[in-house]
C-alpha cells in the first residue's frame, strides 16, 4: 500500500510543476506601443518606442487585459494620460472626449501664414456637415506653441475666428504632451524664431473610440473625402 501512495505521490510533483510553470508564462508582462507603430511587435522591458517615441506600456494575457482592450483599442488615442487645458481653462485628458467624432488639427494663435488658412479649413468643413449629425462631431485645436497659447489667448481667438461654439474646443498641453501627440499625428514642426513655428498641415480624423480614421494634408485641398469620412464615422 505505501508503494502505491509513494507511486502516486511522485507522478503528482512534476505534473503541479507544469501547471505553475504555464500560469506564471501566461501572467508574464511584456511592453508595447499604445499606438501599435511596429504592429504587435514586443519588449520585455519598459523603454520608448523607437518611432513615436511615446512611453511602452504593459501588456498581459490575463482577462483584465482582454476587457480593457475591448472597451478601448491599443491604438485609440484616449490611452494617452497626459493633461490639457480647454479654452475655458478646464483640465482633460483626451479620453474626455470620447463619444463624438473627433476633426483635429495642431496650430498656434500668432501664426500669421499656415495656420490662418488651416482655421478656414476647418470652419469650411464644420460648415459642410449635414444638420443630421453636426452634433455628432467634435472640432479640435490643439497649439503647437503652449508658452504663448494660454487658455485666455485661445479663448479670445477662438471668439475672433467665430470658433467659440460647443463644437470647438481649444487645448493647451505642456511641450511634452504637444511633443508626443505631434508623433501620434505624425505632425513635424519646429520652432525657428521666438514667435514662430514651421509645421506639418494636417487634418485628422477619429471616431468616438479615438481611432485614426482619416487625414488630409495641404491647405485649401479638396476636402470631400475628409467630410465623406466624417458622416461615415457618425452613423
């Protein structure tokens, strides 16, 4: 009888070992960009991501994970945590404006060549989306120069441009927040005198979830695609 219990007994060790081996494999975390710039590709250390260089974040096969990510997608936005102020001096993260098709583009208020033109592009689009959905779209500002650009400065640009509708908010962030939603927006620019920036012309769009849908580069472009992708992301 002792033989038998001893013969059970053995086989039992190796068998729980593998059980622990697979649990501990399957709870392990690895790192990856919140904007997926290299695909599915992962690190199993914290670092930056070599393309938008934007913070890698843990990743785990546990159901925690698996509802997240159902709720928010790896490459929405709204997974950024950095902090913004609105025109009317209220703090945000971008997750804030989840629920509304999201029209953005990056300029800065004392810019007297890309920007003024960039502004007529978006009023234009905001003018051409039917009555039906308008209030499903969200028009956002976001200053590349946040030094100048306080909340009262945009406040009082948005009110000269006629942009001071609940359709359009205006966002200040710290120069790391621009920095590192420029790279997410793939928008190059850079400062080359005290008032001044040259800058990448782009109008992107995501939908309610933060998902990049759409961009359009240039000024005064054809903007029929953008508007298309609009009313598509709203129904």
């Amino acid at each position: 009888m002792k033989k038998i219990i001893l013969i059970l007994f053995i086989s039992f060790v190796p068998f729980s070992s593998c059980i622990k081996e697979k649990s501990k494999k399957e709870q392990a975390i690895n790192y990856q960009c919140p904007m997926q710039c290299e695909g599915d590709k992962t690190y199993q250390e914290t670092g930056s991501c070599p393309v938008c260089k934007m913070d890698l974040k843990p990743i785990t096969n546990d159901h925690s994970h698996e509802m997240k990510s159902e709720e928010i997608s790896e490459t929405s936005i709204f997974n950024l945590t950095s902090k913004w102020k609105t025109e009317e001096n209220k703090t945000i993260e971008l997750r804030d404006l989840k629920g509304k098709t999201l029209v953005m583009v990056m300029i800065y208020t004392s810019c007297k060549a890309a920007c003024p033109r960039l502004v007529a592009d978006m009023r234009n689009i905001e003018k051409k989306i039917p009555d039906n959905v308008k209030n499903e779209v969200q028009y956002i500002m976001i200053s590349i120069d946040p030094e100048i650009d306080t909340p009262e400065r945009l406040k009082l640009f948005a009110i000269e441009n006629q942009m001071n509708g609940e359709q359009w908010t205006f966002l200040q962030g710290d120069m790391n927040s621009v920095r590192e939603f420029a790279n997410v927006l793939a928008v190059k620019y850079k400062q080359i005198s005290p008032m001044d920036f040259s800058h990448s012309n782009i109008i992107s769009v995501f939908n309610s979830q933060g998902e990049l849908l759409h961009q359009q580069e240039g000024l005064g472009v054809d903007n029929n695609e953008t508007i298309a992708k609009i009313i598509e992301s709203t129904n």
